[in-house]
C-alpha cells in the first residue's frame, strides 16, 4: 500500500517512535510525589516546553488535551463564553461542531476567508471570538491569519488558530501570528494518536475554563493522568518535522506539482489553486466522478487518499469546503461530491509518487496500468 | 471457476454477510459494500445519533473478518427520491406499494452495477434467496430452493443485462438454518443475528407516520361506504388500507375493501367474492421475449399469495395485460409477477382501473 493521506494521519517519525518507546518502560504518574512520579513529570515538562518553544508559546500556558478537536473544543467553551463566535466556512468539523449557533465567514472562490466579510463582521457588534484555522486540511489552503489577526485586534475581539494541518509543515508561531489561543495535534505531525495542545497566550489564559476539572492536572485547566509516552511522542516528532521544514517543504512541493500537472492534463481541476497552500496537499475534483468511486478504485489499486468529508459511518458525504468555494457552481453541479484528496506524507517516495500518477490514470481513462 | 472481482451488497444482516464469506472463500476477489440508505438517528428519532445504524457496523465487521475491503455507499438522496417519495405517493394514490422492488431496481441493481463497473467488477452479488440459471437464451432468474424464502417475487424488475451480471450464491441453501450454520461455520458474529423485519426504514414500525411526512392527505379521515355509496363507517386515513383487507374497517361481516378513491377518500368494501379476473399492468419487465399473443403462466399477486392460473399478454409498451382463470382481489400498486414452474417470466406493477 501506498501511503498519501498525511492530513489524516502524518507517517510516524522514528525519532517520535523512539521517544515514546523510552518513557513507555517507565512507570510513573506524573502528579506523583515519589522519584518514579518525577521522572514521568520530567519527561512531560520537557515535552511542554519543546513543543512551547517550537510554535511560539509560553510552556506556562500549554495545555496537553487528546488532540486537535479537544483542543479547539477547550478553547472555544473557554474564550467563547459571552462572545459572539465566529466561524469560517471551510473550518474543521472540529470547530464547526463546537459552535453551531457560530456566524460563518464566507471564504473566496479560492478558498481563503473573506477579510472584508469578517471586517463588516467584527464591526457590527459586541465582543467576538474568532475561529480560524491556519491550512485546510481538505485543499491545503492557508488562510490570512496574519491580517485576521489584526483585524481581531483592531476590533478587541480574541482569535483561536486551528493549526493542527500547518504544525510541522509550515513555521507556525502562536507570538508571531498575534492569536490568542493555538490548537495543535501530535498524529499531524508524525507522533502517535492521542494527544494534544492548546497554545494559549497570555490573556487567553487568564480566560480558559476547563472542560472537566478532575484532579486539577494541567493547572487546573484539563483533568486526567496525561499520556506521558503519547507525550514524549509528540514533541520528539515536532521538533523532527520542525527540523527538517525547509527540505521537506521543497520536497513535497516538487512532488505535488507532478501529480498536478498529470492530473490537470487528464482533465482534473485543483481546488484552491489561487491561493498559497500546504506543500503536501492537493484536491483533485474530478468532473463526473463520485469522490467515493475514486476512493474505492485507487484503495483496491493500493493506494490510500481521501475524500473530503468521511464521517465516522465511513459514507463520503459531499465536501463543505468545497462547496463554501463554491465549485458547485464554478466547476459544474455536484462538483463538491467529486474530489479526492492527496495529502502527501513527510517522507513520499519519488517512485510512489509516480506508482500514484499511473494509477490515477488509469482510474481517469479505465486502462488498466501496464 | 473462473476468480472474478465481485462486489457482493452487504446489508450487516447474516444472509448477505455468508454470500461475502462464501465467494471470498472460493478464492474470488470480493469488494464489500453497503448502503447507507436513510439516516438511521432520524428514523429512530434520535437527535444526534449517527447517521449509521448497527448494521453497517456489523457489515464493517463482518468484512473486516473475512478480510475483505468494504465500503459504505451513501445512498440517501437517491433512497429518498426514488424509494421512499414513491413508497408515500403510492399510498396517497390508493395503492399498496412494494419499496423493495422500488429498491432492487434502483439503488441495488442499477446503481451498484453502475459502480460496479467504475471498479472493474465483473459481478454484484446478493444474499437474495433466488437462483440464477443458465438457460439457452440467457439467464433466467428462477424461484430458490427453500421455499419458504424464496424472493423471486421481489426481484422481478431485474433486467436481463442485470440478471446476466447478478450472483445469488443463497438460492440453492436449502433452508435458513443452513445458512445460519454456514455464517458459525466462517466465524461471523452475525449468524445469530435476527432476520431484519418489516420495511428497512420503517424501523419504528409505523409506515403510517412515514406517509404522512410527504402526504398527510393520505391520513386524513375519511369514509368506508359501499358500492352503492351507503356510509358504513369512518376510517382515519386511506393509507391504513389495501385491497382484500377486512380489517380496521368496522363491520366484521366478511366484507373487505375492494377499492379506494384517494379524490374522495374513500374506502370502498364488497363482499370477497367479488373479485376481478382482469389486471392490467404497467412498467413490465420481461424475461422472456414478451409474449404478443395470450399465453399460459402462473403468477402471484402479492408477495405471499399462491400462484394463481392466468393468461398474459404484452400491452403497448410497457405494459401487460393478466387474465385469471378465477377472480382475485388484486391491490394497485402490488406486483404481478409472472412464472413458468420455478422459472420468472416477467412481472409488473398492478394498475389503477383510473390509471
């Protein structure tokens, strides 16, 4: 099997494999007082303060969670409290679900939200919180969270980041963005499932309520033994991907543009072409063709991408993204239910690369490859 | 046996699930799918709950033990337009529709073929107890061994391209608990699992309350005369009743309806006896090359009627016109299939004397 779907699970790191290994040996629960509890307490801190210092936060005001969608969830309950929400319209059903009365922000036709709409937005009313995530995990899009940021502050109101896609592919910075609250997510980054973070800034945490208290880990905002190794994890992958950045980046991107151009010479349109993107992602709207079909004929060829929206029953419902981009109009009726996503781990091969784009062909034309 | 790529429809009950044990266990390459027909939360009327029910999970599992892929198919809208809007207006049209039929013709047969095809499969198989035989002109869909199971009536708009491309691996298991040994047999966890009841997304129950979501005309009161128009009771809606029946109308003397008249909602009775010996029918699927003079068949007019001795005819161009050698009360909107022996011949959809 060939291995392309990243942004639903990044390829794990051996550096984050072997982290998570070496505190699995330990016993320990790090609220404990005895040496063993301090050794899986040290183990924890380091994780906070690698991972703090990695995406512009402060280890004082990281939260460790069960991953991205309890971190957007922690942060909109928290920061949301007596604020109007509001949402963009291609947002992770992470966020959309933890705010369904939220206002939604239109996005352009390339995928990237609409500043002047969440200027009038901002200007017309009482204090807001929004809710903006850095790359689409769909299109790879990166939205302008900069300038949102100082719309936000310009208006006083608070902005939530949804980093989870952009962490480890892009230089992220909770400081540098000017966002109040940042979601990151291990399994996005190459380290295991199951856990975490919330980057909060200084405000921010002054503001965060917990979700569930519990025995008052997490400084009060987050109860629960952590995954110390889940952890330990996380940060070792983090800083491996963060470390490897650049060439990575310019890897995948080489890489992207060949299945691109095949793919458009086949008669395939890339949604959010137009904007800057992730260098790893790309979606492939394929007209006529249900993104299920195409799922399935490149699964049983051995190949693993996605569609869009899979809900836990495993049906592929038509994309919201897409559909907030409007290709139902722009690209023809149903458009949005016929994408597929290629979402290209840290480590692609060229030879898997060039195995997916004879695959894909032949799903397009109906010949089988030679 | 030639190893095909075979797409085998999955429901998560435990016939389906043996006919994907089965033709995997013969060494044939078989894809598992299921259809994600309605949203089961809503059906059962819980705000929330997933989309799928415990039977695509058991599907899931099923597959997943077998060690086969396996896909959900979201098939909502299409179930919706051409399943479930019909299975209502049908109702309010005074009939007695047959969803599954509807069903077999368009989300299973047709548009799983059509996948089928996208994926290189060269068949679709079912856990549909009928046979499917080899016969000089073709294939021939044939009414299955047991029985008691046997499935052909609904299944009698599978076309002949269909039917060529159809896999049926039940239709020689001589009775349910030969599949039921045969799922214990492959280790699946559904071979105890209780056969599926009634109308799939009725789960509730209460078809009733599904017709009068699209047409709530079709529960309104009304009034239960006779031929001569005399008022012999009031009944609470046209949809709670089908031709033949005796019951819910009141009067306990042997009467039954023999008629409704969804202008005036009415519900016409008469005596059992006063049956028809004509029946025309629309949207005819033939089997066989549609007879243009009167020829001899048996045929059955509801799912689990007895054949009955009739002539048949083909009438225009999808029609068909019955002759019983004995008069019937047959219900519009039923099928009307048609045999020679075990062997279909063809069937349609009963029609409305105002159709």
């Amino acid at each position: 099997m060939i291995y392309l779907d990243a942004n639903a699970s990044e390829m794990p790191r051996p550096e984050g494999e072997a982290a998570m290994l070496a505190a699995l040996r330990l016993v320990g629960n790090p609220a404990s007082v005895h040496g063993a509890g301090r050794a899986a307490r040290r183990i924890q801190e380091e994780a906070r303060e690698s991972l703090a210092r990695l995406f512009g936060g402060d280890p004082a005001r990281l939260v460790f969670v069960s991953g991205g969608t309890e971190a957007n969830v922690l942060a909109m309950q928290g920061l949301g409290a007596g604020r109007r929400v509001l949402v963009g319209a291609t947002e992770h059903d992470a966020v959309r679900a933890a705010a369904p009365a939220a206002a939604v922000l239109p996005v352009l036709p390339d995928g990237r939200v609409d500043l002047a709409a969440l200027r009038d937005a901002l200007a017309g009313g009482g204090p807001a919180l929004v809710c903006l995530m850095l790359a689409n995990n769909e299109t790879g899009v990166l939205h302008p969270v900069a300038e949102a940021a100082r719309l936000c502050a310009a208006h006083g109101a608070l902005l939530h980041v949804d980093a989870v896609q952009a962490a480890g592919r892009l230089s992220v910075s909770l400081a540098e963005l000017g966002a109040h609250s940042l979601a990151i997510a291990s399994h996005k980054l190459g380290g295991p499932h199951g856990a975490g973070a919330l980057l909060l800034s200084d405000m921010a945490a002054g503001l965060l309520r917990p979700i569930w208290r519990g025995g008052g880990q997490e400084r009060g905002w987050r109860g629960g033994t952590p995954p110390v190794a889940a952890l330990a994890g996380f940060a070792a992958a983090a800083r491996a991907a963060v470390d490897e950045m650049r060439a990575t980046e310019a890897r995948l991107a080489a890489c992207r543009e060949a299945i691109e151009q095949a793919a458009l010479a086949l008669g395939a349109t890339i949604a959010g072409a137009a904007a800057p993107r992730l260098a790893n992602t790309t979606c492939l709207v394929l007209p006529g063709r249900g993104a299920l079909g195409q799922l399935m004929a490149l699964d049983l060829a051995g190949f693993a991408v996605s569609a869009g929206a899979a809900c836990s029953s495993g049906k592929v419902a038509p994309s919201h993204v897409l559909q907030a981009m409007g290709v139902d109009a722009t690209l023809g009726s149903g458009a949005a239910g016929q994408a597929i996503r290629v979402s290209l781990p840290w480590n692609v091969r060229q030879a898997d690369v060039s195995a997916f784009i004879a695959a894909y062909s032949a799903m397009v034309t109906g010949k089988r490859p030679a | 046996m030639r190893v095909m790529r075979i797409l085998a429809a999955m429901s998560g009950g435990v016939d389906s699930s043996v006919v994907a044990a089965m033709l995997h266990a013969d060494g044939h390459e078989v894809i598992g799918v299921t259809l994600q027909l309605y949203d089961h939360g809503a059906a059962l009327g819980r705000k929330g709950a997933c989309c799928a029910g415990q039977d695509i999970h058991d599907a899931r599992r099923v597959a997943d033990r077998i060690g086969i892929p396996h896909y959900v198919i979201d098939a909502e809208a299409r179930f919706a337009a051409d399943v479930m809007a019909p299975f209502a207006a049908s109702y309010a049209a005074g009939e007695t529709p047959v969803p599954c039929v509807r069903c077999n013709q368009s989300v299973k047969f047709r548009d799983l073929l059509t996948l089928a095809d996208e994926l290189g499969a060269a068949a679709l198989a079912t856990g549909h107890y009928v046979r499917r035989a080899e016969g000089p002109a073709g294939p021939e869909l044939r009414r299955a061994r047991d029985a008691a199971r046997d499935q052909s009536w609904f299944l009698f708009a599978t076309t002949r391209a269909q039917l060529a491309r159809a896999r049926f691996p039940l239709g020689d298991m001589p009775d349910k608990g030969a599949v039921r040994a045969m799922a214990a047999r492959f280790g699946l966890a559904v071979a105890d699992k209780p056969d599926s009841q009634d109308i799939c997304f009725v789960p509730t129950g209460s078809y009733a309350e599904t017709v009068r979501r699209h047409h709530p005309e079709a529960l309104a009161p009304g009034e239960i005369v006779d031929a001569a128009g005399t008022v012999l009771g009031r009944h609470e809606g046209i949809a709670r009743y089908t031709v033949g029946q005796g019951r819910r109308l009141g009067l306990n003397d042997g009467r039954v309806v023999v008629r409704i008249e969804p202008a005036a909602r009415r519900v016409v009775v008469g005596p059992r006896a006063e049956g028809r010996r004509v029946v025309r029918l629309a949207e005819v699927n033939w089997l066989i090359d549609a007879p243009l003079a009167p020829s001899p068949a048996s045929v059955k007019l509801r799912a689990r009627d007895a054949l009955r001795d009739a002539m048949i005819v083909a009438d225009g161009a999808d029609g068909a016109l019955v002759t019983l050698s004995e008069p019937a009360l047959p219900a519009p909107g039923q099928a009307c299939v048609f045999y020679d022996g075990d062997r279909v011949l063809g069937g349609g959809f009963i029609r409305r004397d105002d159709a």
